[in-house]
C-alpha cells in the first residue's frame, strides 16, 4: 500500500519551495551557484540509496532528518539559501519532496537562462560528438539552447526517443516493430 502523499501534492509543495528559492537566489545574483548546488543534490540523489531512504522513511525524526540534510549540505558546499530551504523542507516533513524539487528549480534555472531541456532515451550511450550534433539540431528546431538530458534504455534496440516540451520524436526501433506488428494484424 503507497501512503505518500499524491502526485499533484508533491508537486505543488515541490513548486512553491523551489519558486521561493530560485527567487531568492535570483534577486541576491547567485543563480549561477544555485544552478551548480542543484546538479551536486541530484547526483547525490541519484548515487545515494541512504540519502533517498532518509527524505522518505517516516522512521527517521525530523531532528535526525534535519541534522543528516544539514550535515550533507554543508560537506556539499551547498548555497544557503538551499541549505536553509532544506533544513526548513526537513523541520516540516517535507524532503520527500526534494526529487520535484531538483526537477522545478532547473526548469526555473533553465527559462532564466532561456534554455530547453531535450529528454534524450537512447539504446546505447551517446558519444559525446553525437550529443553535439543532437544539441545543435534541436537548438536550431527550438529557435533556443538545449540541454540534453540523457538516458539509455537497451530494449529500444536501436534509434532515439526525444522529448523537448511537448513535442516528442520516437525513431526507435522497438516503436517501428510495434508499429509494423500493428499493420499486420489489421491485415489479417
């Protein structure tokens, strides 16, 4: 049974922090050290099993909470306006909400900076020559800078997925052979 909170709830709480703190950081010009803590947390997220169990097990306190963030902030060398967001998130029950949050602050960051992020699934990694030809494509389609942001999925078999806003470009070949499977069975 999942107790967590819903979807749209986490995303709201994860907006109006982030909103909060990208202000913050924007009127006092440190955006650029904003940017650069974000990407530090979401690695953080990303390698760290004890850090995920810690913003969602209700067995840990908010005084344990609340000491662990602040002790990860500070070895992180994080801005003070989001070590202090997150020491208020974890007096408050809320660092279930850091993922939503790391995801609306580089929206934030990125309409600042007057990029697009491109989700980009491949079935293998991408070289670094092809994620600049890639770049530079969709930069030239989107009329702005695009920030790829990959992942590989191997049962693609082969091509891409590629999601920029709302407009997503499917060449894999796992969705052609579905495609086809789909043809042949309206034949038959």
């Amino acid at each position: 049974m999942d107790v967590s909170e819903p979807a749209s709830i986490s995303s709201g709480i994860a907006q109006r922090y982030a909103t909060a703190i990208f202000e913050i950081s924007r009127d006092n010009n440190d955006v650029s050290a904003l940017e650069s803590g974000v990407d530090d947390l979401s690695a953080a997220l990303d390698d760290s099993a004890d850090l995920r169990d810690l913003i969602h097990s209700p067995v840990y306190s908010r005084e344990a909470q609340g000491k662990a963030i602040s002790a990860l902030a500070d070895k992180m060398g994080l801005p003070q306006v989001l070590k202090n967001s997150l020491g208020l998130m974890a007096e408050k029950r809320r660092l279930f909400v850091l993922p939503q949050l790391v995801a609306q602050l580089r929206e934030l960051i990125a309409t600042e900076k007057g990029e697009v992020t491109a989700e980009v699934v491949s079935a293998k990694a991408l070289t670094k020559t092809q994620e600049t030809r890639l770049s530079k494509v969709l930069s030239a389609q989107a009329g702005k800078e695009v920030k790829l942001n990959t992942s590989v999925d191997e049962s693609l078999i082969g091509g891409l997925i590629v999601k920029v806003g709302s407009k997503m470009i499917d060449t894999s070949v796992k969705s052609k052979l579905a495609s086809l499977q789909n043809a042949m069975k309206e034949v038959g």
